[in-house]
C-alpha cells in the first residue's frame, strides 16, 4: 500500500514528458516513419538518407545529455527539423519533412528514440520469425500466415508457392536480382544481409517456405 501511494506520488509530481508515451508504439511508429532514412541500431534500421540517430546521440550523452533532454530534441526535430545551409559539411539536399507524426505519435516516437539512441550495444529484440515478419516486411507483403496485408510488394502466399530457399532467401538479400513482374526495381529495401542477423534471415526463409500458400 506505502509502495502503491508512493508511486503513485512520484508519477503525479514528476516532470518527466515520457512518463505516459508507450515505447513500444513509439517504436513501431519510428519504423514506418523515420526508419527508411534514419540509423538506429535497436529499431535494425540501417538507412543513410539522414544522421546515424545513435552516432548523433552517443556524443551528446557523453557530453552529459540525459534521456529527457533527447526526447525534447527529437520531438523538436520532429516538428521543426533544422535546415542545414548548403556548403556545410553535414548539408544532405534531402530534407526531413515535418510533421511525420504528431501530438501523441509524436510524444511515443520521441520517447522511444531517447530510451534507445546512442545507448552503447543496443541492438534490437530478438524475435520469433513470424513477428520479424510482421515488423519488416508485411507492410509491403501480404502473407496469410503473418496476418499482413501490404500491396506495395507482392502478395507472397502467390509468388512464392513453390520457390526453394535458394530463390526465397536470394530475393530477400539481392531484391534487384530478379524483378517481380508488376512491380518496380529499388523499392524492397536493400540492405537485409546485412541489416538482419544470419540466424534472423535464415529463420525468414525457413518461415516463409513453410508457410506460403496456406
Ligand atoms: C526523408 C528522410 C527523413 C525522414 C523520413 C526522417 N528524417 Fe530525420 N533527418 C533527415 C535529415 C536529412 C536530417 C539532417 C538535417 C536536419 O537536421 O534536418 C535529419 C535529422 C534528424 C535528427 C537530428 C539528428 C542530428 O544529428 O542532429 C533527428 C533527431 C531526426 N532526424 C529524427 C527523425 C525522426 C524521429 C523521424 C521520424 C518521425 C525522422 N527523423 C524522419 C532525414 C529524414
Ligand atoms: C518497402 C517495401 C518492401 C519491404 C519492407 C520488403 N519488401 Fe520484399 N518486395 C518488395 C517489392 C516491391 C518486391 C517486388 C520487386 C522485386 O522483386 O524486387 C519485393 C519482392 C520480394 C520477394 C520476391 C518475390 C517473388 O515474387 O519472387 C521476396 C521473397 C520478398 N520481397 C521478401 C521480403 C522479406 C522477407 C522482407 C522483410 C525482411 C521484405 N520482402 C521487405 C517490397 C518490399
């Protein structure tokens, strides 16, 4: 009872903004939204498009920045994203589009990136194939098993069925090696070989060669 007051004491006057985010959902967020041009060893995103997110925080921790500073620097980033000046070394002519997610989504993405950028050896969760899936491909693929219904990239129940793992696993680590008639060149990321784990991909092509076409 003395611990349930007190906590709940702690949550009513502390200050931290990341008190009621949900990480989790902060996470999946930072996947569709920031991922495809952002770094950030424990989402397993490997883009280059803008700053490496954990090289960009490991210094300011260092410096001294704690987790509550982050997050108002991301959430600010997120609203207001800085211009760099052309001629500056870090001047990329892609820019950060504003607003990728906003008010809560905004809170949960910004909460998640401060518990986890520049912290030394984060690296992601280690999941089940089936939710691997879930989490990096099925919102481009459909596949009944997974549940996922994504039409960017084709339904795999269909093109798989009957494909060895030879094909499977080739296609998912050389995307570009055989186009998929109906669909375009350089939309399937293509830096699975080495932004997966061996063991993650090899559990990828196990998983989806026994379950396509169910
Ligand atoms: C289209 C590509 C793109 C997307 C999508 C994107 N960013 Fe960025 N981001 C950039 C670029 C380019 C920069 C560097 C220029 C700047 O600071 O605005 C940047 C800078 C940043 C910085 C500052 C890093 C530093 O070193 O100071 C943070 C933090 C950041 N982004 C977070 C996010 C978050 C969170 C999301 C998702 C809501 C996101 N970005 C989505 C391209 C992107
Ligand atoms: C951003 C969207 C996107 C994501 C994310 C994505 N893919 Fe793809 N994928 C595509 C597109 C588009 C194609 C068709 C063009 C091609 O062949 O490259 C494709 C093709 C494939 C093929 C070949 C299918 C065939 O008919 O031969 C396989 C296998 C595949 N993807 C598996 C995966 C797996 C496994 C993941 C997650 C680790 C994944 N993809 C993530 C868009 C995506």
């Amino acid at each position: 009872m003395l611990a349930l007051a007190l906590g709940g004491f702690v949550f009513m006057t502390g200050c931290d903004a990341s008190e009621d985010s949900d990480l989790e959902r902060g996470r999946a967020l930072f996947l569709q939204n920031c991922g495809t041009c952002h770094t950030l060893a424990e989402a397993g995103s490997s883009a280059d498009v803008g700053p490496d997110l954990d090289a960009s925080f490991a210094q300011a921790r260092a410096d001294g920045m704690d987790s509550d500073t982050v997050e108002g620097v991301v959430q600010k980033q997120i609203s207001n994203p800085r211009e760099v000046e052309e001629g500056a070394p870090n001047y990329s002519s892609i820019f950060m589009p504003a607003d990728l997610v906003v008010g809560q989504d905004a809170e949960d993405v910004a909460a998640y990136v401060a518990s986890v950028a520049g912290i030394p050896g984060a690296k992601p969760p280690e999941l089940p194939p089936d939710q691997l899936f879930t989490e990096r491909c099925g919102s481009c693929h459909a596949l009944q098993a997974a549940g996922t219904s994504g039409t960017t990239g084709p339904d795999l129940d269909e093109t798989l069925a009957g494909k060895n793992a030879k094909y499977i696993e080739q296609q998912i680590v050389d995307p570009n090696s055989q186009i998929t008639q109906g669909f375009g060149p350089d939309v399937m990321p293509q830096d699975f070989e080495s932004s997966l784990t061996p063991q993650d991909l090899q559990g990828l092509v196990d998983y989806l060669l026994e379950n396509v076409g169910s």
